[in-house]
C-alpha cells in the first residue's frame, strides 16, 4: 500500500528537536529555520487514491484553519499553525469520501468526522482509524515538542512520523506504523467496504475496543 505523507515544517530553533524534518502516507515533515516565524504542516498525498485529511486541535489548543481538506494523489496542501504558545492535536486520513446526492451530507467509508462537510469543525474521527499525534512546544520556549504515531483506535491508512532535517538536537527517531495492516487484519476486525479507494478491506478495528483485549499484529 502507498504511504500519504504528511509534513510540518516548523520555523523556529529554540527546541530540543530544532531543525527535525517528519516524514508523515499520511507523512510528516518537521523544519525550524528561523527562531521567530510561525509553524506551518505541509500535507502530501502519496498514496493512488484520494484522502480526506481531518485534524483535532486539543481542548487547550487553538483550532487550526481548515480543519479539513482534500487530497489528490500526489496533491499537497499547507496549513499554518498558531505563531504563539504551545499547541497539541491530531491528524488523520478519510478514505472512501463523497456527498450524498439526496442529502447535501458529506461522509467518508474510514475516520469520518460527522459534521457533514468536509471541515471536521472540532469533530474527531469515528474508529478505525490511523491517528497522527503531535504537541508542538510554544515558540521560542526552548521546549521539546513530542509526536507519535497510535493505533488505540485502529487502522485504516499507514503512517510514519520521522526526523528529516538537520540540526536536530533532540533523540528525534522514527515512529512508524507504515504496513498494511489491512491485508493481514482478523476476518471479525475487518472493515469492508466499495469505497473509492479500490474497495475491500479499508480499514482494521481495534481489537481492544471491539473485544475488550489488545491485538496484536506483527508488520
């Protein structure tokens, strides 16, 4: 399966991991230039199908603008983050996405958000899905910032976060759930639908959430 990639470029050094790049299909990219200029996310779509991207601002963050947005294959998309204090939130990637003709509704086959619209508007992804996770330390502050890879609440596209750039001062290493876990996902786990992304297996539950026990699936 194509990878998405997801990148934030963040412009300022004063920070344990200064100067760090992240690779994110959804691929993330992390760069800090210059001590005073705001961050910014640049969003790549690798992957042969469309994706929806949604992002999740935390409930001290600000929200970032759009809060959703389309993705061709091979399509890139930049979104600023706030220029002042720390910030914390999540990304994810819809597949399967369309507007029901009868209704005006948008929703997607994975990780929709529920608002309709292809804005998540403060709205998170209904599992599975893969989720991008990322706290960005405010500018300036010589803080690290922290980023992560889950799949507490399943799987439905690989992710990778890793460091890119030179002149990283933090332990800045690759996290990482870049296989198909669709292909080797349990038959009761599995979510299948005719989306637009091929059909078949789009997406993975976790078994912990739909059974009560962890799964554990070797990549």
């Amino acid at each position: 399966m194509a990878v998405a990639r997801l990148s934030l470029r963040r412009r300022s050094v004063a920070m344990s991991i200064g100067g760090a790049a992240f690779l994110v299909v959804l691929q993330l990219l992390f760069r800090a230039p210059s001590a005073d200029a705001a961050s910014s996310f640049i969003f790549t779509n690798a992957c042969q199908y469309p994706l929806w991207v949604g992002s999740l601002h935390g409930a001290t963050s600000p929200p970032l603008t759009p809060s959703g947005f389309f993705l061709p294959p091979s399509g890139k998309f930049q979104l600023a983050a706030p220029s002042s204090g720390p910030w914390s939130g999540n990304f994810w990637a819809r597949t399967g996405c369309a507007v029901d003709a009868a209704t005006g509704r948008f929703s997607c086959a994975t990780a929709d958000c529920g608002s309709g619209a292809v804005t998540c508007d403060g709205r998170g992804p209904a599992p599975p899905v893969s989720l991008a996770e990322i706290t960005l330390a405010a500018p300036g502050s010589g803080a690290p910032d922290f980023y992560d890879v889950s799949l507490v609440d399943g799987f439905n596209v690989p992710v990778r976060i890793a460091p890119a750039a030179s002149g990283a001062t933090g332990d800045c290493r690759p996290a990482a759930c870049a296989g198909d876990v669709n292909a080797m996902c349990p038959t009761d786990l599995r979510v299948v639908s005719s989306g637009s992304n091929g059909g078949g297996v789009v997406a993975c539950r976790s078994a912990f959430a739909y059974e009560g026990t962890p799964l554990r699936i070797r990549v």
